[in-house]
C-alpha cells in the first residue's frame, strides 16, 4: 500500500482520499492550518490516520514556534493543539494524538525549545510506527475469527487508509488473507460519502482479496440468503460501556446481523478507546454539509434543491449487538474494555 500520512522533506505528505479510486495523488501540508484543512476536508480520514497526522501538526506547528523558553512555547503550542482539536468532534484518536503531544512538552521542562521541537518530530513519528504495529497485532487476534471459506462484510473504510497503514477491520481481513485462508469480503458503498466503493473495494483490490461490492440497502437480503458469515468493523469512539460509535450506517449493519444470528466484530487500538465517555449516549456526533447527501462529490445533483437534510456522519452500535471488540491484546467482549485498558 501507498503510504496514507509520512513526513517527506520536512513536510507532512497525505494520501488524497478525496481523490480515490480514480486519482492516486499526495499533498504536502506545511502548516498548521493546511493540516486542520485536510483533517475537515476528509482528504484524510479513519480514526487513526487522524490521530497520526494530528501528531504530525502538532510536531510541524512547533517548529514555527519563535519562543525561547518552556512556558513561552508551550503557551503557543496550546494554540496549536486547539485549532487541530477543532476539526472534527466524534474520533477520540485525535483529541488523544493531541494530549500525548501535550504531555510530552510538560514532560521535557528542563530541555531545550530546539530539543523540544525535536523530541515532537520523534514522538510523532513513535505514534505512526506504533499505529502499524497495533494493526497488526490486531490482525493476528482477529483473523482467528475468520475461517477459510467464509464471507466477511465490512462497512465504510477502516484499512490501511484509515490508518498509518495495515488496518483495522481490513487488517484483520488481510492478516486472515496473510494466512492462506480462502476468504470473500462484501463492501457496502457507505453512503453518503462513499468510502466502502471509493475506498475498500480499491485497497482490497490493491492486495488481490477478493472483494463484491455492494449497496448499502442489500446486507439484510444477502445476510438472510447465508451469503454472509461475520461482519467486522472500525469505530471511531468506544465508551466504556463498550458502545461503539463508527460510520453512519454501522448499527444498521450490526441490527441485521443480530436479527440473522451472524456475528459482529469491531476492530480498533487502545487510542480509540475512551474511558472518560461513560457510553454512547455522551459520543459527539459530527454533523456535517448537508451537499454530501445532496450530491455526489459536491456535484451531480440526487435531491430536489431547498430538500430538508439530516448528516450525521456517525452512529452509535449499543455493546448488545457486538459479539466481541478486537484489540492488540485480544478480543474481548464489550463490557470487558474497561478492565482490559484502565491502566
């Protein structure tokens, strides 16, 4: 796979999601604010790969940093972290790339500005290197699930583009490819915004695993048809209570799995868990431009002009309808995270 988020020649390079399937081009981000521009442009998006590219702003931000002393810089940083922080509500990995960030400057008191700055561009680079590593420590615990011959569906796009590269849920999917399990994934398209069409189905292709994609109105017909085996997905948010909030559409996805007995699997790492949200019901949920539904790329109209429009980009799965969350230590059930990650 092409690198989703790296430094290059003192620039944060970016995969253009907005761009995919058709065109595979990069952007190079040299402040702050083109960084905040791509995170709420979607030009990056998936709950990690934000987190990563977050740490990477916060890290490129501080080099512009004219102060000379700790509590002069970490003021301006603070600046920093909170135009980054306001870019999109619901994915906790970015307020936690952020605050990791934070902690290490209040950590490095004693050192130098120069140092400091340095120390950041380290630590960034640390979360993209740890975010591949957890994908695929989750790959190896997840693809246990998956036996040969089986037909996995996966909702919106939570693979090696949604992340600092491997995956989540299409990691678990391409580790049980990895293992020479004969497997069959099912995208739904992920509507409004298309990445299980525009996203999924190009990556799996990229890898050679087979893939049929499919509207988001067909999982229950083929689901009652035995044409699917488990569904694995990414979340954006876990609450404590083990509520999952992910894509719109995801509950939908899990309430026909529980009506058709089939089970559901959330795949995500530690940073996306959220002990300090008590359960689904505290999850922001981002509203986003009602053109998204209206019109395909912003274009092409679908919808009588004026039309009411209700976006939320996010649902919340409750942790009844989950069969077990898929973690770099393991697969627990919902209600087991709290224990599994309070330290």
């Amino acid at each position: 796979m092409v690198p989703t988020v790296e430094w290059k020649d003192g620039a944060i390079r970016l995969l253009d999601q907005s761009r995919l399937p058709v065109h595979v081009e990069f952007l190079d981000c040299k402040d702050v604010e083109s960084v905040a521009q791509v995170i709420r442009e979607l030009k990056v998006r998936g709950a990690p790969a934000i987190g990563v590219t977050a740490a990477m702003g916060v890290a490129l931000g501080a080099q512009s940093i004219a102060a000379s002393d700790h509590d002069g810089f970490a003021k301006a940083l603070l600046v920093i972290c909170d135009q980054l922080a306001a870019t999109r509500p619901t994915a906790v990995n970015l307020f936690w790339a952020i605050e990791r960030m934070k902690r290490k400057v209040a950590a490095l008191k004693g050192d130098s500005v120069a140092s400091i700055k340095l120390s950041l561009m380290k630590e960034s680079q640390a979360i993209l290197e740890e975010d591949i590593a957890l994908c695929k420590a989750m790959g190896q615990h997840g693809a246990a699930l998956i036996a040969t011959g089986q037909t996995v569906l996966t909702h919106c796009n939570a693979g090696a583009l949604a992340t600092a590269g491997y995956g989540t849920a299409l990691g678990v999917i391409r580790a049980a490819w990895e293992q020479g399990k004969q497997i069959q994934v099912i995208a739904d398209e992920t509507r409004p915004v298309l990445q299980g069409a525009r996203l999924t189905a190009w990556e799996l292709m990229q890898d050679n695993i087979p893939v049929t994609l499919i509207t988001d109105n067909m999982a229950g017909s083929l689901m009652r048809q035995g044409k699917i085996h488990l569904c694995v997905v990414g979340a954006d948010r876990i609450a404590a209570n083990g509520d999952v909030a992910n894509k719109i559409g995801t509950y939908s996805v899990a309430v026909l799995a529980k009506a058709h007995g089939i089970p559901f699997y959330v795949a995500a790492p530690y940073s996306t868990i959220d002990l300090n949200t008590k359960s689904g019901e505290d999850i922001p949920i981002e509203q986003r431009n009602p053109l998204e539904v209206t019109t395909i790329h912003g274009s092409h109209p679908v919808a009588p002009q004026g039309v009411t429009v209700y976006n939320p980009a996010f649902d919340v799965t409750p942790a009844e309808l989950i069969a077990g969350i898929i973690t770099e230590r393991g697969v627990f059930k919902p209600h087991e995270l709290a224990k599994q990650f309070a330290s």
